[in-house]
C-alpha cells in the first residue's frame, strides 16, 4: 500500500518540472517501500552541499513529517505481533529516510 502511494505521489510530481527532484525521491521511497529487507541506508561518500540541505529543508516542511509520521505509527502498529516485528524494523529504517531523503543512498548489505 504505501509503495503505491509512493508511486503515485513520484508521477504527479514528475509533472511539474519544479517537482521531479522530489519525484526522484518518492520513487527511492518507492523502491524501498516495496522490498525493504537486505537494505541500507547512508550518506553520500561526496559532500551533498548547500543545495540537498535546501532540497530536505523544503521536503521535510511540505510532506517529510507525515511521510515519517505514518512509517513510525506503522512501525508501533506491527510491532504489536511476533510476526511483525520485522515489519517493524523496516518501517522504522523508513523514518529517518522518510525526514531527509536527499544526500542519501540506499545500498545492499
């Protein structure tokens, strides 16, 4: 379900030609979204510079905090049960990348 609403927000985005650096991001969310398990986060080896802290800055006020609002209340919500819990795991790795997308990478273990 939220892979889908990351698709469908990373479409409208890619719209406007403004929007498609944040379409780019919610496709990322996208892809992590759907097969979250064996997955990294980390920073970019290079220094991302003035403009990705602008780019999360603008992220983070217009959807960023209730993109990592619904990962943690999924993430409380499937830890609930055993079989969950690894759910749980992965939601809360969404956070972090939920709140500040740019300058970050996502690798395999």
């Amino acid at each position: 379900m939220v892979f889908l609403e990351y698709m469908i927000a990373g479409f409208l985005l890619c719209l406007t030609i403004i929007g498609i650096p944040f379409g780019i991001q919610a496709f990322k969310l996208a892809a992590l979204a759907l097969w979250p398990f064996g997955k990294i986060i980390i920073m970019k080896p290079s220094a991302p510079g003035c403009l990705s802290t602008i780019m999360n800055l603008i992220w983070l006020l217009i959807g960023g905090i209730w993109i990592a609002l619904t990962h943690l209340i999924f993430g409380v919500l499937l830890a609930i049960t055993i079989v969950g819990i690894p759910w749980a795991q992965q939601h809360f790795k969404l956070v972090s990348l939920a709140l500040t997308p740019f300058g970050r990478d996502i690798v395999d273990k």
